[in-house]
C-alpha cells in the first residue's frame, strides 16, 4: 500500500494487476488500484477535480484531468473517508502513477491532496539493473 498526507487528508492507494483483462502477447498490461481518501481533518472539504500523471516504463507519459471520481464529487465530513475502485491500461509491463485531488474547503479554498506515487507492475517481471 502507499500512503500520503496532505492538511490531514489520507490517501491510501492499493494497486493491482488484472491478468484476466491484460494480454502480454499484444502489448496490454491493465492494473486496478483501490483508493482510500479519509478526512482526519475538522473540516468538511469535496472532492472537485483529479489529475494523473502515469508513466510507462519507456516514459511515455499520459495526463489525465477531470471533475471528480468515477462519476462523482464526494464530500467528506470530519472522520469520514471515500473509497472507489478504478483501472489503467498501459502497453508496457510496469510503470508509475501518481497525481492530485483538488479540494474544496468549507471556507471556499481550493487546495491540492497528493495522491503518492504508486508502481504498477506485472507480476512476476525480471529486471536488470544497470
């Protein structure tokens, strides 16, 4: 599991791999990942916007930006948290992701929740180090 913090916001990744949907002999590799978001704040903020960074590991980078996750905007209460399953394709054994959620404070500040930086790795895969 990888974890962040950001003014009392936990975020708890849990990535997977999904051999059932990836197909090494045609260059598809997909992953699934669990997300925590736990507001150990006093304040209530909603989730408005995403975005991800994800790299392959020939570094090829994608950009993904959005209002929400998987369809929705949540709002978390003090001592709430928000849990969502989603996935990521890519055309190479491994790579990485990592991103921000922007928030919405009660007082109308919109502030950015890191969300840790996490492998995606088929399992399994040899590496060589140089």
């Amino acid at each position: 599991m990888y974890r962040a913090t950001t003014r009392q916001i936990e975020v708890t990744v849990e990535p997977y791999y999904l051999a059932e949907q990836s197909d090494p002999a045609d260059s598809r590799y997909v992953w699934g990942y669990r997300i925590v978001i736990a507001n150990h704040s006093s304040h209530t903020v909603k989730l408005i916007n995403r975005y991800w960074n994800i790299t392959d590991e020939n570094g090829q980078v994608d950009e993904v930006t959005g209002p929400g996750v998987v369809g929705e905007q949540p709002v978390l209460g003090p001592g709430d948290s928000y849990e969502y399953n989603s996935g990521c394709p890519l055309d190479t054994p491994s790579g990485v992701m990592f991103g921000h959620y922007q928030m919405l404070g009660e007082d109308g500040e919109l502030f950015d929740v890191v969300i840790p930086a996490f492998s995606l790795d088929t399992p399994g895969l040899q590496r060589t180090l140089n």
